[in-house]
C-alpha cells in the first residue's frame, strides 16, 4: 500500500479529489516516521480537517450559535502502539520530535507540544491505567495559526489516536459520558479549555477559555455542507448546502492568530465578557447555564440585563464595555439563522449584508479585528467577492470570501497568492492499515 492509496480511500469517503494529491504529500511525510518505529502492530491513520467558521464569532462559550464547516485542508496524522508508557510525537513536516513520559508531569511545553501534552496527560488521569503509550507522527497544510483551527484539530487528531490505541471506548468511564459524537466533540474541547465534562475531571487545558465550534466542525463535518449548532449544551440545529455556483475561498492575513502570551489574554478577555454578562443576570434574576440561555429566557431578558448592566460597578467591565460585549453577541448569534436561510435561497444580496455587518461589528463591538484583517476583507469585496468576512479567534488569523465558482480561480490569483479555494469537507476519517510495510 502505497501514500497515495492512502489518500485515495480518504477521496473514497468524501475528502475532495482536488486534495488527493496534497493528502498524498502529507501521508509521504508521516507514514514513514511510523514505519520507522518497527513495531509490527497495524497502523491507524487519520485525516483531521481545519474548520472554517462562517458566522458566530465567540457566541459558541456563551450559549449561542454558529453556522461552520470542516476543511479540506487539515492534518495527516498515523500512530501504532508502544508498550511502555510514553507518547512519541513527531511533527513529520518540520521534522520535531517529543516524548512525554505519561508517569511524570514536568514543566510545561511551549508550542505544539503543549497541546500534545494536555491531552495525553489528561486522558490518563481521566482513564486511569489505560495503555496509551503510543508512537504518533502528523503533518498539516493548514496555515500556522491562522484562524482555521489548525490547534483543535491536533488536540482532536491525537485525542483519537490515544483513545484507539488504549481502547477507552471500552472503558466505563467512557460509557457513562460520551455517548454520541457530539459528546465526544464536547469532551475534546474539555481537554482543551481545561473544563470538566460530566464526571470527567477537568484541569487547566492549555490555557484559553475557548468554546466547542471548532470540535463539532472537525468530528461531524459533511461534503458541501455547513452546520449550524447551538451550545452550553452542544447540539444540532440545521445542515445547509452550499449553492453549487458559490464557492468559498480562504486567505491568511499574515498575521498570525495566537493564543499564547499578550494574545491570549485579549482572547481570555472576550470570554470573559460573557462571563460577567451571566453574572449581573443570576445574581439578579436566575441560574441561567449560559448568556444564551438567559436571553432566551424571557421575551424581556435583553432589556432586564441593559438595566442591570447601566447599574452594574464590575472591574475592569465599565456598563459601555458590557453593553459592547451584550450587542456583538446578540447580532452575531442572530445571524448564524439569517445566514442558513441565506444560503438556502442562495441569496447573494443578504450574504453580502450579513458579512458586511459581521465584519463591521467585530471590529466596532468585538474589538478582535487588526488592520491586516479588515483591510483584507476590504480587498476581497474590491476583487470580485460578494460576500467576504474574518473568522476565528482573531487578532489576526483569515478571511473568507464568497465569489461565484466559475470565478474563483481568477479571484484567488487577484486577491492574494496564498489564497485556495475551500469547499466544505468531510469530517475527520480513521483508517487501519494491516501490519505491512507502506511503500513510498
């Protein structure tokens, strides 16, 4: 078995054929590494997509709604087990190792390897004495912190390896909370954010206070299609597809979307917005689980919290600051529905207003846009787009942009260089491979 026939039993079950030969470079680098390791055993290979987030821009922690999709790009990533207790990563494409011993806890990593490092340490105290000692090894063509998701989907690609490895499946732990895959996306946005899921104790994550948009999107992902959820809890409201003259087209800003450092605490900060917003409400009115749930409590919760809000006296959260915060959340989660009608009509005008307004209010509202981001939104709509948006965290990171499909190729090569066309994607696929040797 060769990379490529690798790759093309992942076209087989959805990943876009246009892709075939960029999944095949990746398996080239990552299959070799496992190879490597000598063990007979049978090697388990993963396609972990990206996620492109079309509207709700930090509504999901906060109960509310987005409308996503996974990508085509993503993460190739291989494992076979060990039988010791450790997990040996390598980064195929940069070609950077790590081993993590499970049976000790050291500093924290930086990087990639921190993430690695939550999870495997996590799952071992949450599955105590499972057998997780792994060799992994991945690849990405996602761009580097660019808004696309590229740090969930290896949390997401290495929780599923060290979950088949150790068969925690089985497990009644397991049992007792992760029933369906949307409880297994919720679970892997624990092992991120540090929070506990249902009896499954939680610990500090990798220190962002992030929702779970971007886990739903990598695990339930269809070709063409975008999803819209709601959560605090996590479910599913509605499948859209994308009209077949549409196509979506991506471009990094340049400016990387980092959550470490200064960055992550201006992210932190969005988060905690909502928290506070929660707070004025239940100590005044309720026990609401979320922002959304409070608003959507009573036909008058939006006006009871403005009053609450014009009398609040909260640190660091002055009444304009959290009537700032209050009005992003409201329109942003309103549009998550527009938008699904939207593209349901194929209705290019309203796309174009609901982008306008997204991006316009994530700067005026939000305050996570930069002069790189909205200048590059900007010269998405001067090249030929109708509707074009940022995404993700911020502070950095894409744009999405809509344009008519016979038009992309032309559009990408005006907008930026690094720009691709991004049509929606499968969700992320396991394959086994028998314990033979994988040609090159």
């Amino acid at each position: 078995m060769t990379a490529g026939d690798v790759a093309a039993a992942l076209v087989e079950r959805g990943l876009d054929q246009g892709e075939h030969a960029a999944a095949t470079a990746l398996l080239q680098r990552v299959l070799p590494v496992i190879d490597a390791t000598g063990d007979a055993g049978a090697t388990h290979v993963w396609w972990v997509p990206g996620r492109l987030e079309v509207f709700g821009k930090h509504t999901d922690y906060a109960g509310g709604r987005t409308l996503v999709c996974a990508l085509p790009r993503g993460f190739a990533l291989a494992a076979r087990r060990r039988n010791d207790s450790r997990v040996v990563v390598t980064d195929a494409r940069n070609d950077e190792s790590l081993t993590i011993d499970l049976e000790v806890k050291g500093p924290a990593r930086r990087g990639w390897g921190h993430y690695v490092e939550v999870v495997a340490h996590r799952l071992r105290r949450n599955f105590p004495g499972a057998a997780i000692g792994a060799d992994l090894a991945f690849a990405s063509n996602l761009p580097r912190a660019s808004g696309m998701s590229s740090s969930s989907a290896l949390v997401v690609g290495v929780a599923a390896a060290l979950m088949r490895i150790g068969q925690l499946q089985e497990r009644a732990e397991w049992k007792a909370n992760i029933h369906d895959t949307l409880d297994l996306a919720g679970y892997c946005a624990c092992l991120e954010n540090g929070m506990t899921f249902g009896s499954l104790q939680g610990d500090t994550g990798v220190g962002t206070h992030g929702g779970s948009e971007d886990h739903a999107a990598i695990l339930t992902g269809a070709p063409s299609m975008l999803s819209a959820f709601a959560f605090v809890p996590m479910r599913h409201l509605h499948n859209v597809h994308v009209p077949d003259g549409w196509q979506f087209v991506l471009s990094p800003s340049g400016v990387p979307s980092e959550k470490t450092g200064s960055a992550r605490e201006k992210y932190n900060r969005l988060s905690e917005g909502t928290r506070q917003l929660l707070q004025l409400w239940n100590a005044a009115d309720s026990n609401a689980t979320s922002l959304g749930a409070a608003l959507a409590s009573t036909s008058t919760a939006r006006e009871r919290l403005e009053e609450l809000i014009d009398r609040s006296s909260v640190p660091r959260w002055p009444p304009h600051a959290l009537r700032a915060r209050l009005d992003h959340f409201v329109r942003e989660d309103a549009r998550v529905a527009q938008a699904v009608e939207a593209f349901a009509r194929a209705d290019v005008n309203a796309m174009s207003d609901l982008a306008d307004a997204s991006q316009a209010e994530a700067d005026t509202l939000l305050g996570n846009q930069i002069p790189a981001t909205i200048d590059l939104a900007a010269a998405a709509r001067r090249a030929g787009a109708f509707a074009a948006c940022s995404f993700g965290a911020g502070f950095g990171g894409s744009v999405w942009s809509l344009v008519e499909r016979a038009a992309a190729p032309g559009f990408a090569a005006r907008w930026r260089p690094d720009a691709f066309a991004a049509p929606p994607g499968p969700a992320m696929l396991e394959l086994q491979i028998a314990p033979t040797k994988i040609e090159q």
